[in-house]
C-alpha cells in the first residue's frame, strides 16, 4: 500500500481540527488508541513511521506556510512537486492532503509543536524540515515578513533559539547579502581556530550520509547539498576577509 494514500486518513483529521495525532492513529494502527490517548508516548512509534509522520507534517507546513503571506503562488507549489519527488500516480492524493492544509494558516502551530516533540532527539532532522520551509519560501523569488514570522514560531516549537534560526535564515538568503559569520555560527572576535572548527562539524553535520543514517528522506538530500556549498562559502568568505585585515 502506498505511504501516501496511508496518509489520507490522517489529513481527514487534521482537517476536523485534530492535530498530529490524528495522522500518528492512522500509521501507528495498534500502538494508538483515540481511548488510551492519554497513556499514548511517543515512544511507542516506529523509526519507519516517525519517517512517516516527518513527511505528512512537512507537507502540512509547507502548505501553511505558502498561505501566510495570503496567496499560494505556482512556483511555492512547484518548489513542492520538486522538493517531494511525488510519482503520478500519487500526486492527487498528495494534492487533496496540501489543499486541505492550505486553506488557512491556522492550526500550524499544533503540529509544528509535536513534531518538535517527536523529534526532540534528532535536532539535525528538525534543522533540515525548516531549511527545506524555507526553500519553499524563497521559491517566488523572495521571502515575505509573514513567512518569516510562520518559520520564526515553527523554530521556536522545534526548540531552537535565535542565533539557531539566524543561521538557517542567512543560509538561505542570497550569497551577497548573507552574513558568514552568521551561517557558521561564530563571533567576529572568535580565533581561526575555533571558526574552522565549526566549520568542519557543520559539515559532518550537514553531509548527506549523516542524514541519511539520521532518517532524513531522499528528497531533502539536494537541499542538504545546497546547505553544504553554503557553509563552505561563508568560510571561503570569512578567510578571504580576515586576509585583507
């Protein structure tokens, strides 16, 4: 059975009102009981449904967030078919899921709010959901305040403070106007040492095989790519800077 026609009885709830936990009833069959809801622990889900549940909330959020700013552009929903390489024959019911989430903003913040639960362990996995939102963001050609403010608050759900977002916010920004030192998340008075540092462990980090181990689906892997040639850059930059000084 496919994975995303699984998932269409979880996005029927969450369009009741239900949050994730609706689409976790649907894939965690057994180990979800709407009547033992309270005794229900995350734990008790698969790697293979958390993976899952990854993809429908990044669906979910994508959706929301291509309609904060009012409208949902074609290239916001062709930055998604290329990001979820969605075969045809599923494309339909991947489309009534993002249609569905879509039709207003609201209700995000649930759902942004458990998957920083779930994955409350794997932080790189969390990191990766919000630079791919902001691809999406970025794919009209910019970035509006309210996407910013929607990414902002789905940052702070995933736990993550402020220099964390500013990291992932200049990564994707263009390379002239982004900050590197920003980007590696380092001080201006920080020595070489500890600025090289960072930069190789952003780097294993980032790198597609770690990712991979960590669960991150196939999809999101070009984007991790992109992240690297971002990294990478912003240390090009900061050496080339400190040279001239």
């Amino acid at each position: 059975m496919s994975i995303w026609g699984r998932l269409l009885g979880g996005a029927a709830g969450f369009a009741l009102g239900g949050p994730i936990g609706a689409i976790i009833g649907v894939m965690a069959g057994s180990a979800f009981d709407r009547k033992k809801q309270k005794n229900f622990h995350y734990s008790q889900i698969s790697q293979d449904q958390k993976q899952q549940i990854f993809t429908i909330s990044f669906i979910v959020l994508a959706a929301k967030l291509a309609k904060s700013d009012g409208q949902v552009t074609d290239d916001e929903i062709q930055a998604f078919k290329e990001k979820f390489n969605v075969p045809k024959t599923e494309l339909a019911k991947v489309a009534k899921i993002f249609n569905e989430a879509k039709k207003d903003v609201y209700g995000y913040k649930q759902i942004a709010d458990q998957v920083g639960l779930l994955f409350t362990d794997n932080k790189i996995l969390l990191e990766e959901m919000l630079n791919n939102l902001f691809f999406i963001a970025a794919s009209d050609g910019q970035i509006s305040l309210n996407e910013v403010d929607l990414l902002r608050s789905i940052s702070q759900s995933f736990s993550f403070n402020e220099k964390t977002f500013q990291r992932i916010f200049q990564m994707n920004l263009n390379n002239n106007t982004s900050d590197p030192y920003k980007i590696l998340d380092v001080s201006r008075e920080d020595t070489d040492q500890a600025i090289r540092k960072k930069w190789i462990n952003l780097n294993k980090e980032h790198h597609p095989d770690n990712l991979i181990a960590k669960g991150m689906p196939k999809e999101f892997i070009e984007q991790s790519n992109k992240e690297l040639a971002a990294i990478n850059l912003a240390y090009d930059k900061i050496k080339e800077i400190r040279a001239k000084s």
